[in-house]
C-alpha cells in the first residue's frame, strides 16, 4: 500500500521505542510505579506536540528552528499576564503570527527555512528574555491544574496528547489538505501544475507548527507552574530529533504521526531510563546523538523519489 | 464580456496576440491561434519554437505579458493551473506531474478529491481512480504506489488524468515520447473519441505521422511566431517539415562511412548484465556508428552502462584501446571516472538528471569536459575560442553564458554532445540521442556524431526509434533478455527485420514494440 510507503515507518521506528520499553521493565522496577509512568507521561507530552508541530514543516521539506523560542516566549507571556484566558490567547496568538512570518518568508520571499527560522527563533529568544528577565511569574492555578491534573484518573498530559494526535492525524489521513501537504512534499512544482496551491500550504505548515510550539509552551508552563524564558531551548533540536527517529524524511513527501509518536517516545524513553539509573544529562546528550545517528542511518533516506 | 468575432459563433478558444518574455528572450510574439469545438489540433514546430509555452499560456502556468485569452468568447484570466482547470482546461504537461509518494488513485484525483461529509472519500477514490483507467484502457492498480511505475506507465498515467478531468479543452504536450506504439494506438482512439464529443484537443507532438494520422488542423510556430495554421489534410510531411524548419531539409541522416571500420577502440568480452543468462561479446571499432534495438526493457541500458562504468557487469572483462594500440581493462570499481579518464563517455537518456549541469551556464557545461585527466588542483582553463568554434560547428545561437536549463531539449542535448566532442573522448555511448529533439536538431546531431566517428571515434547508441537506428548506424545489434541475438547491417536493415530478431521465439510478447512511431 502506498500509504504505508510514505508512512515513513520501519520496523526500526516502531521498534525502537518498543525495545526500550522492555528493556526498561525488565532491568528497572522503579520503571513501572505508576509515579514514574504519571512523570514519564509528562515529560513526553510537551515535546510530542512540539514535533507534531515540525512534521508538518518536514513533510515539506522544511524545518522549523524557532519552536522552541515560541515556546519560551509563550511562556513568558504566560507569566506576566494576569489574566490565564488572556495569557493563553496571546500565547496562541504569538504562535499563529511567528507561523505566518515564516511561512511567508520561506514560500513568497524564498529564504531558506534555517535561515528564516533561525532568525525568528533569535529575535523571539530575545524578546523572551525582555518580557521576563528571569524565570518565575504567577501561573494562574487553573493552568497549572489543566497540564498536572487529573481526570477520571487519567492524567492530563494525556489528554493533551490524545487531542493533539487525533487532529494532526485526522488533517493529515482523512482531509484533502493532508493529501495536499504529502503531494507538495514529493515534488511541489507538479503538485502546483496539478492544481495544488503550493505556497499556502507551506504558509499553513509553519502557521500549523507555531500554533502546536505555543500549545507545547501553554502546556509545559503549566506543569513548571512558572514562566521561563530559557523553557523550550531545547526543543528545536528534539522536536526534529523525534521527526527523524520517527522515519520522516527530512527532504519532504514521507513520514506519519505514528512515526512522530513512535519517535517522540523513544526520546522520552531514553530520558527517563538515564534518569532512572542515574546517569548525568551530559552523558544522556551524548547517548541521544549517537542513537540518532543510528536510527537514521538504517532507515532508507530516500523514500520519495524514483 | 468580449465578443471578439461578432456575427459568427466564436471558436471554443482564441489566443489574441499573445506575447511573453522570460528576461531577454521573447518566447512568443504576438502569437494569434484559435481552435474549433471538434477538433484535434495540433501545434507544431522545433524545439524553442514556444509550443509548451504558448499552451502553458491556456494552462494557467504563465500569463501572457500581452494580448487575450478568451474561451467560448469570453475573456478569460488564467491565474493558476486550478483556475485553468475550474474553466474547463486540462493539461498533459511534457514534464511528468506524477507525485511518486502517492497512489494511482490519488494522484488520479489530486486537486479536485471527491469528499464525504468533509473529509477524503477514499472509496469513492478508487472507484474514479478505476473508472477513468478502465475508460482509458490502462491495467494499473489504484492502490499502486506511483514511485513504482515506468515512464511510460506515468505517462499513461498523466493521460488518465487529463482525461479524467471534466473539460472543454485539453492540452497534450508531447504525450507519446516515452510510449510504444500500442500505447499510442490507444490514445489516438481516446482523443478521437474526445473529438465526437465535441472537445478541443491541443496536440503538441514532434511526431509528424501522428499529426497526419489523427490530427485534423495543424498550426506552425516558429522562433515565437506564428507561421501558419492549415488544415492537415492541404498538407504534407515534407511540406510541414519545411514549414517548421524554414527552409527545406536536405537530408535527415548523414551518408554511412564510406570505409571498412578502422582498428577496436573497445573490447567487451563475457560481458553479463541484468538477466542475461550468458556472457556477450562486442567489439567497438573507430569510424563506426553500432545501435543496439531490441524491446524496451532487454538489458540495452544495463549493457551500455555497464560499458560506461556505471554499473558493474555481473561477469566479463572489458578492454580499452588506447591510441597507441595497448589494451586497459577496465576496473569496475573505479566507476564512471575512470571510464572517462580512459576515453569513454555517457549521454544519458535522462539528460536533465544525469547528463548536464543545468544550473551552469553553457560554456561551464562543455568546459568541465576538457578537464578530464586533469588533476584536482591543476588550474581550470576557460577557453571561450573552443566555444565560439563549437558553438559555430553546432550551429548554437545562444549566448555562452545562458543557463543550460534555459534552454530547449534540442539544445540541451548539442550542449552535452558538445562536451565531449570537445573533451577528446574516443568511445560515446548514447541512450536515446534525439528523444524530445525537434526534426532541424536532430539533422544536426545526427552529422555531429557522424563526424566524430569519422575522426577516430566510436559511437553505440541505444534507441527505440527504430527508423532512427537504421538511419544513422552502420551495425545495429539486436537484444533480447541480456543477449545480443542477432546484428544486421545498417544498410540492410529494415523495421520489420529488427522487429523480427527482437521478437523471436516471443510471440506472447507480440504486438508491443518497443519501436516508436516512424518520423519523417
């Protein structure tokens, strides 16, 4: 089936995570106290919903650097607003705006998207460290409740994932517009002759990605219960990280959010374990980069393309 | 609204005095055309001329820069390919729009996706999907990944979807390059039948027996311009040949050598490729000209690249004659750069992709040929007389600095024959020399590899032009499944011959050549 080849998806991407999980269960007993799960759970969420964000920047072909400056900056907003409900809708509002920068200068300007990104990411850095110098603020408790609660005993972070997976994955397998962002990946000047509006769709891709990085920082501020500009500096880089694990081919035309999942997961897995055992983060870095390079290098880097 | 031709029912599309530019050059001016409802008209004339473009005009891919567009008298403003389509135009681009991560089926139905209650209506997909190939007559899966398929099944495929589309007018660019002749068989009853139901058709195509066999009307373009439109019928091959030309042409093929070929310049000895159950044997002498025929798929590509370095045979040795008369084997494992450091060189089929630097300009593309053998941190030398000199000898009116991608596939094609005439190769090796080259190019490409045998070289080309090869070689060898069964002379040779070697002991493969429609 052809959806499974633009899938992305290899018995190494889903496998991964799986090895983990096992591996995990057998060597650590504190792995499965329903606390480490509840953490674990978490931990992911912030970073699955920044990488469903950049899948639909790659399926494209692009990739989008400033994830994590909206994040921190939605953050900050967070903490200097009174108001949740309006803290939030700036939030969500910085995010669309950021998106339609991009987006317009990647697809109408023609800068390259690490460029264009990379600046927006510095410019929104900065201005994150001037709305709020150094981390605290007053996180309104309903937020706080909203990313760490609970609900008929399932945890939040749950939920915020399950919304999130479900509408990425319903536009990208059952609307046109999904059919669309795979077309204009695998080749966008044929896409363009077939009718297909190529430039909004890169315009709604990084406008899409933006959106999901201030949901991601909405999020993680709750569960801190505080603003900090420094919140998402290391989510630009993981929430590719997690892409490519998850099989999506950073050229454009293949990947899925079961791999996205499956990617993110292996991530979150590798954390937790090394906490678990206690290893340092500086050697976690070091792990996470060597097993990338694994992952990639056994998947079949051109799955588009003939 | 506009009526333009008040008093008489206005044709289904008229193009007034349309004229674009891409930077210096103008690619058409002040182009007038009108096609009728019923009609299969086809728009002719050499590479460059501004066929593609004057129809990616009604496409929606360019604007003009002036002049009007109007379809059933109106005047119409075609923005985007969408907007051409939402109008009622359809369009078989030349290049291929087959997105290679989709399915049949989606790509069947890509830009106007048939939805229930807003989302993708899969099922109803593939029963459109599998209608209009039913309707077209074309075995392919809907489910089928498109990265799959052949060229010719993508180009069937292109076809499905331009007939898929409900139109008023459609546009063929070039459709039948890489289609054997059943598969063009089929489109000409798809097109007829389009034509009864009122249609009109646009067909743009270098082949002059399609345009005689199918096509009713016949427009001219020639360096932009319009040269005339005439009915098919008040025409003739040669005639229409002169008219796209512009002059009368002498001779398609250059005259054979008229000497015994000189001394082996390349020996393939147990050469085995692809499926080829058994090793073969082939010898390459200076002053020849050697085709290879055969069905499409035969092993010809393998062994011609195996030849050229790029693939590594599965048995034999190969052995270069150098210009003293000693022998080189051939290692494989240096690949294509050894194979031209020693003297042989690849134009490929797929030029765009394989043979030229289209990003590069003209005089960067046949340069890069003259630095063979040189060593890595030896000076490039630029040498604009050996341009001025090639370019006189190509007969290449375009600027040395252009583009290579700028510049039309006849064009292209003399830039990468260029190359290494120019770099002192003395073994070519050439897959398809004159696919999606206009009649006036490919007289001249024919001449220029005639004479570069005649200079001490060898050339071996591949072709499914049946006509062609019998035309312009000495040899012509026959392949079937890897080997080499049968070898008829040049002069001797005739379609039916090669057809017959090429399908013996095969009748259930019968009745599909790989032979393209005669020209000429």
């Amino acid at each position: 089936m052809s959806t499974t080849i633009r899938s992305g998806l290899s018995r190494y991407t889903l496998g991964l995570p799986l090895l983990l999980v096992l591996g995990l269960l057998a060597s650590n007993a504190d792995f499965r106290q329903p606390q480490n799960l509840l953490n674990f759970g978490g931990q992911i969420a912030a970073l699955l919903i920044a990488a469903l964000g950049q899948l639909f920047v790659t399926l494209l072909g692009g990739i989008d650097l400033s994830v994590g400056a909206v994040m921190s900056l939605s953050s900050c907003l967070l903490a200097v607003q009174p108001d949740p409900l309006w803290g939030v809708l700036f939030a969500l509002g910085l995010g669309l705006a950021v998106g339609l920068l991009n987006g317009v200068g990647v697809a109408l300007a023609g800068v390259h998207p690490l460029v264009m990104t990379l600046s927006t990411a510095t410019f929104l850095q900065g201005l994150a460290h001037v709305v709020l110098p150094i981390p605290g603020g007053r996180i309104a408790p309903a937020l706080t409740h909203a990313a760490s609660g609970t609900w008929l005993g399932l945890p939040h972070s749950l939920l915020w994932c399950g919304a999130a997976v479900a509408g990425v994955a319903w536009l990208l397998n059952r609307s046109r517009l999904g059919l669309h962002f795979y077309a204009v990946g695998g080749q966008a000047r044929s896409a363009y002759l077939n009718g297909v509006n190529a430039r909004a769709l890169v315009v709604l891709a990084y406008m899409a990605c933006s959106l999901l990085a201030a949901v991601a920082g909405i999020y993680l501020t709750g569960r801190v219960a505080a603003g900090d500009p420094a919140l998402g500096s290391a989510f630009a880089l993981e929430s590719v990280a997690a892409v490519a694990l998850g099989g999506v081919q950073l050229t454009g035309g293949a990947g899925s959010v079961t791999g996205v999942v499956a990617g993110a997961l292996s991530l979150g897995l590798l954390t937790n374990g090394l906490n678990l055992f206690g290893v340092s983060p500086f050697m976690r870095a070091v792990l996470t980069g060597c097993l990338l390079l694994a992952a990639v290098s056994v998947q079949r880097r051109r799955i588009v393309g003939m | 609204m506009d009526h333009p031709q008040a008093g008489q029912a206005a044709p289904r599309v008229l193009l007034r005095q349309v004229s674009k530019r891409f930077g210096s050059t103008a690619a058409l001016q002040q182009v007038s055309l009108a096609g009728a409802a019923g009609s299969i008209h086809a728009v002719t004339g050499e590479n460059g001329a501004g066929k593609s473009t004057l129809m990616k005009l009604l496409a929606g891919v360019h604007a003009p820069d002036e002049g009007e567009i109007f379809i059933d008298g109106v005047a119409v403003r075609l923005a985007s390919p969408a907007a051409a389509r939402r109008l009622g135009v359809s369009t078989v681009f030349q290049e291929l729009t087959v997105l290679p991560n989709l399915s049949v089926a989606e790509n069947l139905c890509l830009g106007r996706e048939p939805l229930s209650a807003r989302m993708l209506d899969r099922g109803a997909m593939r029963r459109q999907a599998e209608a209009v190939l039913a309707r077209a007559g074309i075995s392919l899966a809907p489910h089928r990944a498109c990265r799959e398929l052949s060229i010719g099944e993508q180009q069937m495929l292109e076809i499905a979807k331009g007939l898929a589309a409900e139109a008023r007018i459609f546009i063929f660019d070039e459709p039948t390059a890489p289609l054997n002749r059943a598969e063009v068989d089929r489109l000409e009853r798809l097109l007829l039948a389009l034509k009864a139901q009122g249609k009109l058709i646009f067909y743009i195509s270098h082949r002059l027996e399609e345009i005689f066999r199918f096509c009713d009307t016949v427009s001219v373009l020639k360096d932009g311009q319009h040269v005339c439109t005439q009915a098919s019928a008040a025409l003739n091959p040669d005639r229409l040949v002169s008219l796209m030309v512009g002059r009368e042409l002498q001779q398609l093929f250059p005259p054979r050598a008229a000497e015994r070929p000189g001394a082996a310049l390349l020996h393939a000895r147990g050469l085995q490729v692809g499926e080829a159950r058994a090793g073969q044997d082939l010898t390459l002498r200076a002053g020849e000209i050697v085709g290879m025929a055969g069905l499409e798929g035969q092993g010809q590509r393998e062994l011609l690249r195996a030849l050229a370095g790029l693939a590594r045979p599965r048995a034999g040795s190969i052995e270069l004659i150098d210009e003293l008369g000693r022998a080189h084997a051939v290692q494989h494992r240096h690949g294509a750069a050894q194979a031209v450091r020693q003297g042989v060189a690849l134009m490929p089929e797929d030029r765009k992709a394989e043979g030229l630097y289209l990003d590069l300009p003209i005089q960067d593309n046949i340069w890069l040929g003259r630095l063979r053998g040189t060593r890595l941190w030896q000076r490039a030398r630029r040498d604009p007389a050996l341009i001025t000199r090639l370019a006189e000898r190509m007969q290449m009116r375009s600027a040395p600095a252009l583009a290579v991608g700028a510049l039309s596939g006849g064009n292209q094609q003399k830039v990468m024959l260029g190359r290494w005439l120019a770099s002192g190769v003395r073994v070519l090796l050439v897959e398809q020399p004159t696919r999606g080259v206009d009649v006036g190019a490919k007289a001249e490409i024919y001449g220029l590899l005639r004479q570069f045998v005649a200079e001490g070289g060898t050339v071996l080309a591949v072709s499914g032009d049946l006509p062609e090869l019998i035309g312009l070689c000495d040899r012509i060898l026959v392949l079937r499944q890897g080997a080499i069964v049968g070898t008829m002379a040049g002069a001797a040779a005739s379609e039916e011959g090669l057809l017959a070697l090429a399908l013996q002991e095969r009748p259930a493969q019968a009745g599909i050549p790989s032979s393209q429609v005669q020209e000429a």
